[in-house]
C-alpha cells in the first residue's frame, strides 16, 4: 500500500462504505450505523466518524461523540479508533485522531478524552504520541442491563 490514502468524515449517504468496512471489532449493523450516522437527509452532528479510504476500501476509523452538560464545557469523547492490521504504522491512526479532534474543536469542544485498557499498549503510545495526558486513579464502572431491552438493530 502506498501513502494514496486519504481521510475523510463519512455522512448517512455513506452507510453501505461503513457496513463493508472490514475495520470495527464486529459487522457493522444495519441499524446502529444509521442511528450514529442519521437518516439521510438527517445528519446527526454529534456522531462523529472519520475514515481512511485507499481504493474505496476503508482502512481505518475513529468516531467520537460530541458530549454537553449543564456543568461543563462540550466536550468530544473519542469512542474508538482502529486500523486493519495491515495498514499500520503509516500514521493513519494518528491522522485519524486528528482529523476527529479537529472536528470536535470546529464544534466548539474544548477537551478530547478517550478511554483504553491498560494493556493496550498500541492505543496508549497512539494517544501519547499525539499529546494526549495519561490519567491516572481514573475508574471506570459497566452495567450489563437486563431485563426489557431491545435488541441491537431493533427500531427505537
């Protein structure tokens, strides 16, 4: 692979690119893809997702989520980022990240913050080699919710 690739936001128009892309940690469902990117027509400006295309293959992603609260600056919470396996150490994953910050400070965020496992070497020398400040005595609580909850490409 060359360095032809190039980065770009991806829209609703744009959802049969992101449900081939090979690049999430699963198939990208129907459903979800249009609920984070919108209906056609209906963009949702708080999801944020940005790819790196060669040959109208995707190589990589990063989405993020612009965040408000009565309390705090709007803030941009970068959800994932990701590129196959055979497309690293080309930078891509640090254009990537740029080019969500970037978006995220043109929606007036004043903070980037993204969470990884400890163990996840390549994200965290990714996220301090792009500036980001490690965190440290920062604890993270997960719920599985049970009960009446519809499946994931259930309609709302």
């Amino acid at each position: 692979m060359a360095d032809a690739w190039r980065i770009r936001r991806v829209g609703p128009e744009d959802q049969g690119l992101v449900l081939a892309a090979d690049v999430f940690d699963g198939p990208a469902m129907a459903l979800g893809t249009e609920r984070f990117l919108g209906a056609p027509g209906a963009a949702d400006p708080r999801n944020i997702l940005i790819v790196a295309e060669l040959d109208g293959a995707v190589l990589g992603f990063a989405s993020g989520t612009i965040l408000d609260h009565p309390d705090k600056p709007r803030n941009l919470f970068v959800q994932e980022l990701g590129v196959n396996e055979a497309a690293r150490r080309r930078g891509i994953a640090r254009a990537l990240l740029a080019a969500l910050r970037a978006e995220g400070r043109a929606a007036g965020c004043t903070v980037s913050w993204v969470l990884t496992e400890e163990a996840n070497g390549p994200a965290r020398a990714t996220y301090a080699a792009t500036g980001g400040v490690e965190t440290r005595g920062v604890v993270m609580y997960e719920w599985e919710e049970e009960g009446d909850v519809s499946p994931p490409d259930a309609a709302p």
